[in-house]
C-alpha cells in the first residue's frame, strides 16, 4: 500500500490494519520456524508497511499531518442536528 493512500485512511483503520499485519507476520514468522515460506520476501513487504504506518501514525501525533477525519461520526451527526435547530 502506498503512503498517500495509507494517508488517506482514518487512525482507526490505520491501527486495524497494523494489528491485522502484526499477526499475519506473527503467522509467517511461525510457519518460517518449521518450514521454508513459499514467499519469503512477503515479511519484508510485511515489516516496510507496518513501518509507514508507524510514520503515518507518528506524524499525526506530532501534527505534521492531519489524518483523514471518520466518514461516519457519532459527533458530527449531533453537530449537524444541532446547526438545524438553529
């Protein structure tokens, strides 16, 4: 996945997908111990994403960057409700 589209996604899905990538790496890792992996170069791949992640997440935090807002909030439901009530 490249980092604009990883930009594009909202912090909850960023740390969904991380936890998603941690175990399939987790899986990897156990089946490598047993036997040689089909595709090794695949826990490269896996690592590099988890680290622009990492980057995607730590620029937020540092306020680099904005990440990409909820498409569905509970809090802008209500803000919308409230600015038709007035």
């Amino acid at each position: 996945m490249r980092i604009q589209e990883l930009r594009e996604m909202t912090g909850s899905e960023l740390l969904q997908r991380k936890a998603d990538l941690e175990d399939e790496r987790f899986n990897l890792n156990m089946r490598k111990s047993f036997k040689s992996l089909d595709n090794p170069l695949r826990l490269r791949l896996l690592r590099r994403e988890m680290a622009r992640i990492n980057t995607v997440l730590r620029e937020d935090e540092l306020g680099m960057r904005q990440l990409a807002k909820s498409k569905t909030s509970i809090l802008d439901d209500a803000d919308a409700t409230k600015k038709e009530k007035k």
